[in-house]
C-alpha cells in the first residue's frame, strides 16, 4: 500500500508540467475601445471648506509641544509655574493654558487657567512669560481641576 501511494504521488509529480503545458491557452476576444469620457472638471473650493478656511501658521507661531512643560516666570526672571497643558475650546474659542504652581516634585502643586494671549515669549529669557504675575498672585486665583475624561 504504502508503495503505490508513493508511485501515485511520483507520476503525479512527473505528470504536471506536461498536463500544464499540453492545454490550449483560450482565445482573448479583441480590446473594445472605451467609451469617450467628458472632460474632468475640478469643483472650485468653497468657502468653509477645509481647503479654503485654513490659514498658514504666522512666522512667530510656537508648537503646542514647546509649550506644554516649559517653566513660566515673571519680569524678574523668577519661575512662577509651568505649563501643563493647552486646553481648547470646541466652539472655536480662546486658548486656555493651565499653569502648574507651588508645590514640590507633584505634590502640592495647583492648577490655575490663565489666556494664552497673556503669556508673552520673552526673547531677553528665552522663556515664557506671564507680565504682572507672582507664585502668590497665581495661587489666589481659583483652582482648576481637569475632568476625569480628559486627564492625560
């Protein structure tokens, strides 16, 4: 049994290329020539579109991900908090930075809100800058607490 099992796999080996090459190659019928297509036409941009309404960053623009962590101090130089996060607006509103001040390594820190457009990149420093601002002044403004959704 075991012998025949193995001439049957032999033959049928030795037989597939000559079955392979012994069979007519069908008859392809001729190439139709498609039917003539109207010129493309390109839909102009309208206004709202993502194409139109999305202007190029300005020269001076600063990526979120250099701002988020940097240290932000006050005329004299003295580190006054860090950045935390960006918070945005889904109706399109203002920008929100929300400083991390006092506290030590995490703990004791607070949370505070303050408009992006108060904070002034200060070429003297090299630093963000919040004009006007102490530790003390920021820690008397209200505490900010993220929503547990949205907690990195």
């Amino acid at each position: 049994m075991k012998t025949l099992t193995t001439m049957l796999a032999v033959s049928g080996i030795l037989a597939g290329p000559g079955l392979a090459q012994a069979q007519p190659t069908p008859a392809t019928p001729p190439p139709q020539r498609p039917a003539p297509m109207p010129p493309a036409t390109v839909p102009a941009p309208q206004a709202g579109t993502p194409q139109a309404s999305v202007p190029a960053p300005a020269a001076e623009a600063r990526r979120a991900s250099r701002i988020i962590g940097a240290n932000v101090v006050n005329e004299q130089n003295r580190t006054i908090g860090s950045v935390d996060d960006l918070m945005l607006s889904p109706t399109g509103g203002p920008v929100t930075a929300v400083l991390s001040v006092g506290g030590f390594l995490g703990i004791g820190e607070q949370y505070v809100t303050v408009p992006i457009s108060e904070l002034r990149w200060s070429t003297e420093h090299g630093r963000w800058m919040l004009p006007g601002a102490t530790a003390e002044s920021l820690k008397a403004r209200p505490a900010f607490t993220y929503p547990d959704t949205d907690r990195r």
